[in-house]
C-alpha cells in the first residue's frame, strides 16, 4: 500500500488550502493515480485498522440496487447513518444508479419537448453480459453520476464512474472519483472496488488484475492533519490474501460470509470527525 500512503504524503505536502462544502476546509490537490495490482496481495491498508464488515457489506448493498440503509443497519454498519431521511432513505444514490438507471427518450411536437420515461436500465447486468460476450469492449462503464438525480440525492456520488477492460486473461477496473477523504474515505474506496474487481473476476473466470484509482480533488481534511501524520509513521504490514469461500456463479449471489482477508493484521485504527 505504498502508492496510497505515497498519495497521502503528496496532498499534505503539496496541497493548496481550500474552503469546501462542510465549513472544515481542506488540504486539497487535483489530479492523482495510483494502481494495485491484485497478484501483490489484497489492497488493505496496513498502517490503520479498517472495519471490514462495513466494507464488505456496503457493496453488496450496492449491487442490489437497495438505497434504504436497513439492511446496513441490521448488519452494524453505520457510514450512511448521518445523511439518511427520517425513513432511512437517501433518494436515488449508488444503487440506485447501478441496477435501475432511467431510460428516457425525447418525443417533439410543435408546442414543445417531452420527456418520456421508457424504463430503466440495469447497469450491473448489462456490463455482465458485454464481459461475457465482447470480452475486448471498451464500452464497459457503469456510471452512478446521474445529472437529473442529483438534486434527489442525499450525497452526490464521489466514486462517480468505473470501467472495466479484460486485458491478457486479466480483468482490470478503472474507478474515477470525483471527490476523495483521503484519510478516511480512501482506504474504504480502494478496498471496496479492489473486492468489486475480484468478485467480478470470480464469476466471469478471469484472472484478477489491477486497480486503478483515479482521482479528482483529492484532500485531507485540517482536522484530520494529526492523524494523516501519526498513519505516515507507522510502518507497513504484508497485505491480506483475499479467499472467497465457494464457487458463485452471479455477481449478486454474494453473501456476507464467502469473503475471508486472510493474515489481515493491521495497525489500530485511527479515529477520526466525518465531515457531513
């Protein structure tokens, strides 16, 4: 996990003041890329804890398409907790997004334009059949970033849009975020589409490949300065072997317990505010 850490050390040092939407203010810096190749051990964060379940949990929520935080909560995880409605509901974010994408259509007439709804669209099943039928496509993207749903949103996708490219055997992703915590959103997001690459490559035979993490605003928020310094003097750990525990045939066959991040021995964690 050096290229993270590496990433971390870069927008301390190099960032420019900003001012930002939660009234924290931030160190900020705009463009980074960093790459984990899977065959180099499961990319998890070493020099903190992370709380796996949370991890793990969250992506299968999001590819079921479900946007109420109930099934999060049954299961001790609490990351939405402070932007959810009174319901628990938070409007047509990730899942959204990823299984029911509206399809609309433009019918003219002389008095004016009408938008008509023509159903939806499941990113996730759509991007299964092209990796199993036009393995070398470039057109492999799922998008979260919805222009006519932002405003429905209780957050904005910050990981907007990924894509996949089978390469040598090997299926790599490509996630664009436009917007990265980097001490405490970062590692939680590399985790999350590393395992999203390798359920992938379960179920489609391929060899997992890369991750890439492309980045926008990258910042660390100025109270999170004194943690970001104690994470950058902890050594590393060896990473996990990351096992699933059965053969699954679907990418929404996945339960909780076939994951297994064998030899994760991490630092302690490192508490830290959320900015809301």
């Amino acid at each position: 996990m050096q290229q993270y850490l590496n990433a971390l050390k870069t927008v301390r040092d190099l960032g420019v003041p900003s001012t930002d939407r939660t009234g924290t203010g931030t160190i900020s810096y705009f463009g980074l890329q960093c790459r984990y190749s899977l065959a180099d051990g499961f990319p998890l964060v070493t020099t903190k804890k992370l709380h796996l379940k949370s991890i793990v949990h969250e992506l299968l929520w999001f590819l079921s398409g479900d946007t109420n935080i109930r099934y999060l909560k049954d299961n001790g995880v609490r990351i939405w907790d402070e932007w959810a409605d009174e319901n628990g509901d938070l409007g047509p974010v990730y899942g959204h997004q990823w299984r029911h994408f509206p399809k609309v259509d433009v019918v003219k007439s002389d008095d004016a334009d009408t938008r008509l709804l023509l159903g939806e669209v499941d990113q996730i099943a759509e991007l299964m059949q092209t990796i199993r039928t036009k393995p070398d496509s470039r057109r492999m993207i799922v998008t979260a970033w919805n222009p006519g749903d932002v405003d429905k949103m209780a957050l904005p996708p910050c990981h907007t849009l990924w894509q996949v490219r089978i390469l040598g055997g090997k299926l790599h992703l490509q996630l664009y975020q436009r917007s990265a915590d980097m001490f405490l959103g970062v590692p939680f997001n590399i985790a999350s589409y590393a395992l999203l690459l390798a359920m992938l490559a379960h179920v489609t035979g391929y060899e997992a490949g890369d991750f890439i993490h492309s980045i926008g605003d990258a910042h660390i928020y100025n109270n999170h300065v004194d943690q970001v310094a104690t994470q950058l003097e902890r050594p590393m750990r060896p990473l996990p072997e990351l096992r699933i525990g059965r053969k699954v045939d679907s990418i929404f066959d996945f339960k909780f317990e076939d994951f297994e991040f064998a030899g994760y021995d991490p630092h302690p964690a490192i508490k830290a505010p959320v900015a809301v």
